[in-house]
C-alpha cells in the first residue's frame, strides 16, 4: 500500500484507487492529481491500495479486497491483513473509492443505504447513476464508514482513467478541497447524444438529477456454459423479456428489473445483479 498526503494536519479526505489490481483507472487518474499545480484547503490523503495485486495485473492475491473487510491483522491472506491497515488509514475520513467492471461504459456511484453521501455529494459528481448495494453484499469497504464507490468505466479503457479524473476533480470540489472542480461541464458530461445510448440517459433524467437504483438479489449462473446477456444495464426489462441466454437457452424475465453491473464475464458465480429504480437524487 502506497500513501500520498497533501496539505497541513490529520486528512479528513481519501482517495483510493487499485482496490483490485485489474483496475488501474484510479490509480492512474489519482498520479494525474497528484501531478497537477492545484492548491489543496484540506489534507487529503491518496492511496493505491492493492500494490502486490496491481503488479501482477490480477483482480487479487489471496481474496478479493473488498470483500473482507475489516479484516485482520493477524490474518494469513494478504487482503485481509490489507484490509485492517487501509481501515486504520482512512479512519475519520470521507472516502472516495474508484473501481472499473466489464459490463458499463459509464460512470456510476454506489452508496450506502439512506447515507448523507448520496443526498450530499453523489449529485456533484459526473455519474449517470447511484446504486444502493443489498444486505446480500458482505465485506465491502462501502459499509465501513463514509464511503463513496464509482465504477469509472470498462476495465482497461482510456474512458475509465479519464472518467476516473474527472470524479476525484468534482468530489475534491465537493468535500471544499480544491476551489474549482476541474472537469467538463456536467450538462455537456451527461448530454444524451454524446453519453451511450444504453445508459441512464435513455430515462430521460434532466443533467441535475441522478437517477436511484436499490439492488435487490444476484442473478446465478453456472459453471461451464456460455452466457451472451441480451439486456443493457439501467435500462428496465419487462416481464417475459428475453435478458440473456445461458449455452444458448433463454433466461426470461419473471418480473421487470433492472440489471446492474450485468455481464457474462466479470463474476465467477453471477452473471450481474437485479434492481429496482426507486428515485432521483437532485442536486
């Protein structure tokens, strides 16, 4: 675990990136920051968390991060021995969390239940959406403190790192850290004809509001078939819809939902999971 800290006295701000070490976005849009001639009013600490995992360009070493918090000193795994020193470095501060996935283009949030974060500073920040993970989700950093996830775009890309920049710009605007935000305009950010047409744009959501989704359960899937997913995250399937095929047999919709983070790839055990849109967050 690598840590940088900018200005003077305790940080009550922090960025994280490399969480999984198959996600580089936040890492390298957190040395752009750190490289930038920027005056800071408040510390800030930087962290790339998951070194050992980062230079071996795997999503872990022995378990996956963020799934064990709060993990332990003591503990065999090196995640889980991670886990309890990166819980002691961010303690008392507000953290951002930069992640990427195989299923989404775009920038969205993830936010703790009925959490001040996702009333306070989601709405700031460049996303076409703000999810509201299940109980189902244990060991995830979200439920350690004030914390705000983003998954920054598809893993490897040039739009993530980019994506990933522009969010550390407008939550160090949003927590009084930097006097100017740093990125695009967000009307020009979210304007549908230029943001993917899957996406939350297709809501038709005006540029100050960010759409809401609760998770409700994972979909499974099993091992050794082929799944080619039909469906486009955020965007609602109906009843009797047709939203992917397993070894080539359609999986129907029992009831509408809509998929989050839904792809034949990036979950060993899942294929993505269900939700519901509940609200908007309005900045």
């Amino acid at each position: 675990m690598r840590i940088h800290t900018v200005g003077d006295g305790s940080p009550e701000v922090a960025i994280i990136g490399g969480i999984h070490g198959d996600e580089p976005c936040g890492v390298q849009a957190i040395k752009h920051v750190l490289h930038a001639d920027v005056s800071f009013s408040r510390p800030t600490k930087f962290i790339i968390a998951n070194e050992r995992a980062l230079s071996h360009n795997t999503r872990y070493i022995d378990n996956d991060l963020n799934r064990v918090f709060p993990g332990s000193r003591h503990a065999q795994s090196h995640e889980k021995q991670l886990a309890a020193r990166l819980l002691s470095e961010i303690k008392d501060t507000t953290v951002l969390s930069l992640h990427s996935t195989q299923s989404y283009t775009e920038a969205f949030a993830l936010v703790s239940e009925s959490h001040r974060l996702a009333r306070e500073i989601v709405p700031e920040l460049p996303v076409t959406a703000a999810v509201r993970p299940g109980d189902f989700i244990n060991g995830c950093l979200l439920r350690m403190g004030d914390v705000i996830e983003v998954e920054t775009g598809l893993q490897q890309s040039r739009q993530a790192v980019e994506n990933a920049r522009q969010i550390i710009w407008a939550f160090l605007h949003a927590m009084n850290v930097v006097e100017e935000p740093q990125v695009i305009d967000r009307q020009t950010l979210l304007d549908p004809t230029t943001a993917i047409k899957t996406g939350p744009r297709v809501l038709e959501e005006s540029a100050n509001k960010v759409p809401m989704f609760d998770m409700e359960q994972p979909i499974p899937k099993d091992p050794g078939i082929d799944y080619t997913i039909q469906a486009d995250n955020f965007r609602r399937v109906k009843k009797g819809e047709t939203y992917a095929t397993a070894g080539g047999k359609p999986l129907v919709a029992e009831r509408p939902f809509y998929p989050v983070l839904m792809s034949s790839e990036g979950y060993n055990d899942i294929i993505g999971f269900s939700a519901q849109r509940t609200k908007s967050i309005t900045m």
